[in-house]
C-alpha cells in the first residue's frame, strides 16, 4: 500500500527540519516557504546569509542536499519535487554571475577568434553557462574533461575544438 505524501507536508517538514540544523548551527533565522508546480524554495531570512551561503555557495549547497535527503528518505524510488534552500537571494545572483561570465567570455573568443577555456565547475553551473551561450550568435560551447576537471570550451564559429 503506497501512501502519497501532500506536497504542504513535504514543505513543512523541509522547513522543520532546516530549522532544526540553522538552530544548531546557531543561526538565528526564520524561513518563507514559496511553492510552485515545479519546485519548493525554502527562502532563509537572516542577518547574516553569508554564513549561511558559505564560501562559493557550499553551506547553501549542503543544506539544500540535507534537506531532500531528509524529507524524501521514506520515499525510496518516488522522486518529489525539488527542494531549493537558498539566503540572501544567492542561486538568483548566481545564475546572473554565470550568464555575464558566458557573455564576458564569448566576446573575448569572438575577439581573439581563439577557444576559451573557463575553469572547472559542477555540472549545473555548466549547464546555465551553455543555454546563456547558446543565445550568443557566432560561439558554441562544449563541455571536455572528467570529473572534478570538466569545464566548458566557448568556441568561435567556425573553429572546431578537438
């Protein structure tokens, strides 16, 4: 017999379970719970989120892994939505960050008409960086690398990258 779980209790308990760890972290914060059809974003409101985001976004990172591992742990095989956790407007800036360093570095490959190579990164960073270059006319992007060491290659049209 399979159970199904309401959506608000899901987002309840993310955010009772987030709570618990910010508390034992000492962090003194309250958390807006915004709901869509697509995904759940715990929003932590506090005085200090760069403690909370952490150096390039680990602690945020972290948190976020903890709490859809908590919450959907009884759900073996059943994927709920995505749990974002997020302070200070973070995965926002972000994304802007990675979208204007694709811009930067397609006008330099456009410029020096030479592949540029940007510095390793996870694979949903890459990912925003290789839609925001697929609206630049006259570059391409490819991944290359494994692991830890993937990074993208912005290819002026025309040059091939092997």
């Amino acid at each position: 017999m399979t159970e199904t779980v309401n959506s608000t209790d899901v987002a309840e308990r993310a955010c009772d379970f987030l709570m618990g760890v910010l508390d034992r972290m000492g962090i003194t914060a309250d958390i807006d719970v915004n709901e869509s059809d697509e995904k759940i974003v715990l929003e932590i409101q506090t005085s200090d989120p760069e403690v909370v985001i952490g150096r390039k976004g680990q602690v945020v990172d972290a948190l976020q892994h903890l709490v859809s591992k908590v919450v959907y742990r009884e759900r073996s095989g059943e994927k709920g939505k995505p749990i974002i956790v997020d302070a200070g407007g973070y995965r926002d800036k972000h994304v802007q960050r990675l979208e204007a360093l694709a811009q930067r570095m397609s006008e330099k490959a456009l410029a020096s008409k030479q592949i540029v190579e940007l510095s390793p990164m996870s694979a949903h960073d890459r990912r925003i960086v290789h839609m925001a270059i697929a609206n630049i006319d006259g570059v391409s992007s490819r991944s290359e690398g494994e692991g830890d060491d993937r990074h993208i290659l912005v290819v002026p049209d025309g040059l091939d990258a092997k």
